[in-house]
C-alpha cells in the first residue's frame, strides 16, 4: 500500500447504492396485425410524340451584320458611269418634249398663249380715257355710227357692247356685239406706244369670219408671194417658216405689238397682222 504525502488523511471507501428494480408494467396487449389494402395500379400513359418540321429562315445579308462564324458579303449597287448618265438624261428630254408638245397644247410657248385670253366681259363701269378699251370703243363707233351701251342696248335700236377682250403684249382685240337681228359683230385692234393707246383698225362682220381672234382660223393673205414665220414677235426674230398666200392657220396666241406692227401666233411661229384676214 503506497503512502500518501504528509497531512492527507486516506480516503474512506464507500460502497455503492444497490440500484432499484424497475416496476413491472403489467400485462402486455398483444399487437393487432392489420390486413394489408392493395393498392391500384395505375396504368402509363405514352404521349406519342409529334415530329414537327424544320422551318429554315433565309439569310438577310444585312449590311454592316457580323456574326459569329458566317461571313456575309456587303450589297453594293452596280457603278454606272457619269457619260451614261447624262445621255440617259439627254435621250429622256428628247423623247418627251416633242410628245408633251403634241399631246399638251397648253404647253407651248408661253409667248405663244398670253395669260389673258379672251374672256367675255360685262361691266357697267365706264373705261378710263387712256385705256385700250376706251380706244377702241372709240375707233368701232366711228366705223359704223352706233352708239356703245355699257350692259345692254335699249329699244331704241342696235348699239355696240363688249362682248370680249383679248389683251397681249402692248395690244389688243377687243369683240362688240352690235345686238342687230343679223348677229353681226366687230372687233377692235388697238396698240400701245410711248405710253399710250392707239387705234388700229376695226373690222365687222359675222362671228365666223371675223379674224384675226385666239382661238379663230385666219387665212394669209399675200398675192403671189407667202408671209414670214418668225420664232420672236418682232422683225429681229428669226425666219423659221413661209406661209403661202391662201393658207388657212389657226392662231392660238397674240396680239403683240413690236417694230409698228401688230403680230399673232400660229403652230409654227408669229406672223405679222397685216397678212391675215378672215377666213
């Protein structure tokens, strides 16, 4: 028995407490075996499966588009020379202003068809002194001694009244009505020169032999010889035409005044008004 140090007293031994018997639970209840359920078995559906087709997109080479492993080459619009080009343009003109002239009138020469044509004309205002139509009243009451009624005439007999004006350039024509029973009428020329107007001639007759008028036929009148087309109303224009004597033109354009004479324009040029008379 091994010593223990100095002033320590050995341990007593103490026995253990004997442990307890559990208490009996009693009688133990038999376990109820419980009959195992079935349980349905539920069949498998199968979805058959659909084969959907395959929708290819064609490629749009868009420019400027970069994808990944594809190279799409860049549109570029065929280069077309400039000489082409302008002999494109030059064939396009050629061809449409011979048709447009032909199948639109209206755009001939502008000089050709004055703004103001002949419009018919009622008013009861009467013309200034310096006027063309003043001028012109007067110049067709002394050819033929009526008087001029500026809306209508009255019982008292026929008497002049306009019926249209045709203003050009520095002229014009200026139609009466002499309200008699045979329908006759007149028409007036006048022109202006160093700023005033200046009676021509008048002529009177039945409306369809009066002329030169816009919109009328008139026939040349030169014996034995024919009358010069120019491309300009005036002397300094250009020759581009001869008329015969006896040929019927139809004046589309006019009256202008240049060079001391008046000047109307047909299909192919002006002609001066002292070779035209009615038809």
């Amino acid at each position: 028995m091994e010593s223990s140090p100095a002033g320590m007293a050995l341990a007593t031994f103490v026995p253990e407490a004997p442990v307890p018997p559990e208490p009996d639970p009693g009688p133990r209840t038999p376990a109820v075996a419980h009959p195992r359920l079935a349980v349905p078995q539920i069949p498998r559906l199968s979805v058959p499966s659909i084969a959907w087709p395959r929708l290819s997109v064609p490629l749009i080479a868009w420019p400027h588009l970069r994808l990944p492993g594809i190279v799409i080459p860049r549109l570029r619009p065929p280069r077309v020379s400039r000489l082409v080009l302008v002999v494109a343009a030059v064939l396009a003109v050629l061809l449409i202003a011979p048709l447009a002239y032909v199948l639109l009138p209206a755009i001939r020469p502008v000089a050709a068809r004055q703004a103001s044509e002949s419009q018919p004309l009622t008013t009861s205002v009467t013309p200034a002194a310096n006027s063309p139509r003043a001028v012109a009243i007067a110049g067709v009451k002394a050819k033929t001694g009526l008087p001029y009624a500026a809306t209508r005439c009255g019982s008292s007999g026929p008497c002049l009244t306009i019926a249209r004006e045709t203003m050009g350039q520095d002229a014009a024509a200026v139609l009466f009505s002499t309200a008699g029973t045979s329908g006759r009428q007149c028409v007036s020329y006048v022109y202006r020169a160093s700023n005033s107007w200046h009676f021509l001639e008048a002529t009177c007759g039945l409306p369809g032999q009066l002329s030169p008028l816009v919109g009328h036929d008139a026939t040349v009148h030169v014996p034995g010889n024919c009358a010069n087309v120019r491309d300009q109303a005036s002397l300094n224009g250009t020759v581009v035409g001869c008329v015969h004597d006896g040929t019927t033109v139809h004046i589309d354009g006019g009256p202008n005044y240049a060079d001391g004479r008046l000047w109307w324009h047909e299909a192919h040029g002006w002609v001066a008004h002292d070779f035209l008379t009615g038809p």
